[in-house]
C-alpha cells in the first residue's frame, strides 16, 4: 500500500467536566485525507482544499505531526499529503487534531503499524503544540483511539479509552466568529478555588461512572462546568439562551466545546439529537450571527480508512 | 424486629485522588453497635465501651445523625444505642462516619426500610458535621453503600456507588497520634493551581476507570495526590518512608487515609497486602512511635446486621 485515503473526525475536548484531560469523536463531521508514500525523507503537504491554510511542513499542522513520526521512524522515504478540510480552524471542534491525528494514523498505516496509538497521539500532540502554544492531548487522544478518551496523566502520557453508549448523540452549533485556542485560555485563572476543584472532579468522576454504566441520566446530571464555562462563555454570542433551551428540549447537558466558540449538547437518541439541533438553530437564527449546526454520532473508531 | 447489632465498617475517605469526593469501605476493621426500640421519641445513648465519647445525645455523632432521621420519621417512638468502639477518634479511618452510618442504618432497618440509602446518607452527615464541622460524605457514604462510593455532587446529594475488583486489598497503619480532622483541613490553602487540579482530576477518572475495568495497574497509576499530601503528609511520622517501601515491597498505591494520621496502601491480593502491611510495621518500628496495622478486603455491603 503506497497511498491511503482517511476520515480524520472532529471531537469535542473538555466535555464539561473534563478540561484538559477528556475529549470524544463525531462520527459525521471531520476532513479527508490523502497520504501516500514519496522516495525522499520528508513531509510534503501538496494540496489544501476548504481553508486556507499553510502549505509549509514547519506551519502546518500535520507536517509537524508527520515530522515527528519521521524523526522516530527508520521507514527511508517520506509523504506527500492532500487535505480536504471540512472542519473550520478556530472552531473549537479540534480542526488542528482532525489534520495532526489524521496525518500519523495514515502514515502508520501505510509503514504497516509500526506505532502504537499512545505513540501516534504524542507525534500529533506536536501539532497541537503549533497550533496553540499547548501539546494539549484532548482532542487528538479521541481522534485517535475514538469514542471517549480520557488523559489521564500528561507527565507520563497515559491515554485511557472509554465505553462509548450506543444512542449517544452530539449536536453541534458551530457560530461563524473565530477564538483563538491560546486566547481563550489566556482568560482563564492559573488557579481555581478548592471548591471548584471537588465539584468538578466530582463531576468528572459521574461522567466516566456514567458511561461505564450506560446511565444517560447521570452522564447528564455529571455535565458541568463550574470553573471555565463561566468566563469563555462571555465570548461566544447567545451561549447561555443556546443552552437554556438545549436543556429544555432534552439535551442531557450542553456547554463549550473545547475552547468555543461551538457549543455542543449530548442526547440520548438521534430523534432527541436532532430536537436539540433545531433548537439551537431557531435560538441562533434570532442572534443574527451566521452559524452551522452538526449532529453526529460519537465516532467509536477514531481516524478510519475510506480508500 | 425491636433490637438489631451491626457490624459498622471503618472507612478510606479520598483515596488520594478523589478529595472529599470518593472513599471505600472495609471488611475486617470496625465498630458494633446494638440500637433497640424504646417507646419514647429519643435517642438514648446508654453504653459506649472501647473508647471515651460522650453519652448526651447532641454531643455523640451516632445521636445526631439518630436525631436527623427521627425527625424525617413518623414513628412515635426512639432508639437506645449501645456501642462497642473499635475505630480510635481521630485515627483517619472514618470513626465518627462508622457511629453515624451505623446508627441510622440499623434504625431504618429497625423501622422496615422506610429511607433510601441516600437518605441514610444525609443523615449521617449530620453527625461529620458535629465531628468536623463539615457534613462531608466521602466516609458516610461508603459505610453505609458498601465497597467505593462517590460523591458526585454536594449540592445536591448524588452518591454513586461505584464497582470493587475482587482481589483488592486495603493495608492501613495507624500512628497512635491524632489529628482533628478540621485542624487538618485548616492547613489546606482554598484554592489550587489549574495544573493541580487537571492533574487530580485526570487520576480520579484514571482510578474510576480502573475499578470498572478491573484494572489494577491503572488503580495503581492513578493512585496520586499532587495537592493535598504534600501539605498533610508532614503531619504524619515517617509518611514517606512508609510509602516508598510499600510501592517498593508491590502495593498498587499508597496514600493518606482521610485526613489522616492513618496511611493506607492498595494492593491486588491478600498475599500482596500482607508484604505491605510487614512493611509498614518494619519502617514504623523504627520510629518508635506506637501503631496499629490493619489488613483488609474492601467491604461490598457497607453497615450490615451481624444479630
């Protein structure tokens, strides 16, 4: 095999409770790909379509991730990648981890799997690592291993697959404004109150219990964010009447997708995902910023082999 | 029914990385305590052995938390309570959580099971918060539903009880000193940094998902406390000493039993738990201060009826 076409899926980071640490895969929404193996030791990233981003190995992010797998492979030659980008940069759906973890799985592939997962999460944590001044793991962890994926420790890195329940379903509303990773993160506090602390590992410890268990009702009661929803959420127009009104309708939980500015909402079931999806739309269509909304299913595969 | 006596299990409040959020209950290490039926609506406290607490009612963990149900309930009559002490005041294994659970566990029971576990719950936190001064539920909670519990939510009360790996041992050792459990939170600063905190909250969902898994290697790499036992731990004689020769002789994870002086260790096995527990009493006999060492399964059942 000397060239793989992939599906390189959109995720969700920080799902309420889990800043930094949790991330999980769309199934429906992500970019395209095109690796195939070239004779010279290099990464060369020979056409983008849908954004306009860089073509230079060192400023894009899957040339980076590409170059960190090279520098640790004895594979001789190098890639050429094609990108058919769906996923907007800055919008908080993991644009940057789509192209990072999308470039190693694809290159891995085609040097016949010599990398594990875990390994192929570090080479694309480089591209994070470009993309926001952070080697953040959170999206490039489910982008990767699919489904939910929880980074346990960054020191040592250690990703820990979770169980994905099967009606689960996330709807996303992507407002056309761009923030920033890095910005929005310049906002928050480098420290947080001991009470916060406990409410959200509290949390967090619901969420996983609650997916372990299949128990839609507590993923939803374990859907919150005390500490950072409050300030970037000022950032991203209509945020709280989005969520009032998710919630209204059925959504088990709804906050910021990674640093915003989308908004995402699970639901059990498509029927409730799609409630959800029109609710945030007539809330949006009334705000008057332009606007796209998402509803997937959670991708339990990670970045996937289309040709 | 009129008169019932139950085995109140001693408890692990924290678990390292689940501050006031998580604990577990144990097998083998705990308190007795008979409550009979008397026709006057009170709570009598007529005997205590084994430790020197108070007899009036609002002073005795185990009468108010009696207290807190009797005034939810509607039977016209009280309780006489006698306790046989085991757990020292103090020691950091959950004594005054054992009286509370224990009492109104054995009164529901009495009373045909008129409350919920939860309630059961509420309850006793009334007697932590004569305790401590804080109605904390991280001890409460696993006495009275057996094995690990979580404290999700404070706000409101939302406890879940989360699975226990078969060959899961407790070794605990307790130095013959005390610590008050409110002048061990005094020295806790009320905020932590952010990086703390992605770090505590990334080892409990660590944790969580090796109890579901069944994996102790994972239980083992998520046992940490980067916050909180730095601080308490200077408190403690030779803490961490104890703590590199449990990990070193194999224990899965060693640690601060609630706020302590009582250190515990988690390890797969009996034969294992009782190396850890040789090990404690080696280092800790070099001390010289005196000690306790107790060995123990985790406890599924939490309070149960033993006559």
């Amino acid at each position: 095999m000397t060239e793989i076409k992939v599906f390189c899926p959109a995720t969700i980071a920080n799902v309420s409770c889990g800043f930094d640490v949790l991330g999980l895969a769309l199934e429906s929404v992500g970019d395209f790909m095109t690796v195939r193996k070239i004779p010279e030791k290099t990464i060369r990233i020979s056409r983008i379509v849908g954004q306009n981003l860089p073509l230079e190995t060192e400023k894009n992010v899957s040339g980076v991730a590409g170059l960190a797998l090279l520098a640790k492979s004895d594979y001789v030659g190098g890639f050429e990648i094609e990108i058919d980008k769906r996923i907007k940069s800055g919008s908080g759906i993991g644009s940057s981890a789509a192209s990072s973890a999308g470039a190693v799985w694809a290159m891995n592939e085609l040097l016949g799997k010599p990398f594990s997962k875990l390994e192929l999460v570090e080479f694309a944590m480089q591209g994070e690592l470009l993309a926001s001044d952070m080697a953040h793991a959170d999206n490039v962890a489910p982008a990767i291993y699919g489904g939910f994926a929880l980074v346990r420790s960054y020191d040592s890195l250690d990703i820990i697959p979770l169980p994905t329940p099967a009606e689960l379903y996330a709807t996303v509303i992507h407002p056309q404004i761009e923030i920033n990773t890095s910005d929005s993160r310049k906002i928050l506090r480098t420290s947080i109150s001991l009470a916060q602390g406990i409410q959200q590992w509290g949390n967090l410890g619901g969420l996983i219990s609650g997916l372990y268990q299949n128990d839609y009702n507590l993923i939803g009661r374990s859907l919150h964010d005390h500490i950072f929803e409050p300030i970037r959420s000022v950032l991203i127009p209509g945020f709280d009447e989005v969520k009032t009104n998710a919630i209204e309708v059925g959504a088990l939980g709804c906050g910021i997708s990674g640093s915003g500015p989308s908004i995402f909402a699970l639901s059990k079931g498509k029927h409730m995902g799609q409630r959800v999806a029109d609710s945030m739309k007539e809330t949006y269509s009334k705000i008057g910023v332009p606007f796209q909304v998402h509803l997937s299913k959670v991708n339990t595969q990670g970045v996937k082999k289309i040709a």
